[in-house]
C-alpha cells in the first residue's frame, strides 16, 4: 500500500549516504530545529536591579581568576589561604572576580563576606546609605554576599570564605588580615600585594 503524505516512513536504523527518494514516496522528513535556548534565570542571592542594590561596575573578564594560583594547603589550626596577586587600585576589582568565580563554582551567597582595608566596596556604601540597622539586618540574615570595610570587621560573624580587598596602600591590611583570617571558617582568599599580604600573616602564602 503506497504511504501518504501525510505519514511518512522514518527507518531510524538505516545508516550510510542519503539517496533521492524514488518516485511516488515522499522525501524524507527534515529534522526539527532547536529553538531558541530560554534565558539564563538570575542567580540567587545575587543584588538585583531596583532602588536597593546600586549599579553593579563594570565587571572585568574572569581570565585572572581562571587563572588563580593554587591554595595553601589547609592546616589542621585554619583555613586554606590564597593570594589574588594585585595593585591597591585594582583589589577591589580582582576580589569581585573571585566572588563571581566561587558563586559560579556552587558556593552559597550567604557563604561569603567580603571586606576592604581601603575605599568601601559600592554596594556597602550604598547599604550603609539606608542606615546602619538596615545594612546589619542584612548581615545577620546571612542570604547574600556581605560587604563590610575593615572598621567593621570586629563585629563582622564569621562566614565559611572571606574575601579581602587590599585596597589601600597603609598598615590597615596588617590590622584586618589576622581579624579575617579569624573569621574565615574555611578559605581566605586575599587580593593585593604579596609582599604586603605576607608581611600581615606572618607567613609565605
């Protein structure tokens, strides 16, 4: 009985090159076209668009933080400890990198504080502008990043990863690093230089 149109035969073991199909069968049925892949959703505990979370910076390619260098082996007293080698003016944006970099590998927001030794990082600036309760409040709520700057970091609560900015080029770095390494459940990733990161941990990191 010949096919019609309407229902054509797909034999989807036959293998080997195509042929023209002879006459009176219907060619054979093109193959569906993915559509469009549906937009990525917003990662959780990210600070979104609207009147409480300011602009985010321009963020710069994740190359440096692709390329991290490895951490210190944990000892059995602390966290593991590891270095994001940059100038003060740059410390800010390589510790937002590695921020995005631990968020896109699974860790939780809420996993995370980040402190400053220099100029405050936009969105503590921009939090502290609502008052103090309101920018605390969202600390101890724990569900998304926190940023605090050094002055802070005595009342900051510990958090499993501290991230550091080394944003300024005085001894304030020497005062704040012990007190994050304290808070640092598990990693402490620093961003500044070596040479001033080493001096304030008393350690070759």
């Amino acid at each position: 009985m010949p096919l019609s149109p309407e229902e054509p035969q797909i034999h989807e073991s036959a293998q080997g090159p195509r042929v023209t199909p002879a006459a009176g069968r219907t060619a054979q049925t093109p193959r569906p076209v993915p559509g469009p892949r549906p937009a990525a959703a917003p990662r959780p505990g990210r600070p979104g668009p609207g009147p409480a979370r300011p602009t985010p910076p321009v963020q710069r390619s994740h190359s440096a933080a692709a390329q991290t260098p490895p951490t210190r082996p944990p000892s059995p007293a602390g966290p593991q400890i590891q270095l994001i080698p940059a100038p003060a003016d740059g410390a800010l944006d390589a510790a937002g990198e590695a921020v995005d970099l631990l968020l896109d590998t699974g860790r939780a927001p809420g996993d995370i504080l980040v402190l400053t030794t220099g100029e405050a990082h936009p969105w503590a600036a921009h939090e502290l502008s609502f008052g103090e309760d309101a920018y605390w409040a969202q600390h101890d709520a724990r569900d998304d990043v926190f940023y605090a700057g050094a002055a802070a970091v005595e009342r900051a609560s510990a958090r499993p990863v501290v991230v550091v900015a080394v944003n300024a080029a005085d001894d304030t770095a020497a005062r704040t690093l012990p007190l994050a390494l304290a808070r640092a459940e598990a990693l402490l990733i620093v961003c500044g230089d070596p040479q001033r990161i080493n001096a304030a941990l008393g350690a070759g990191v």
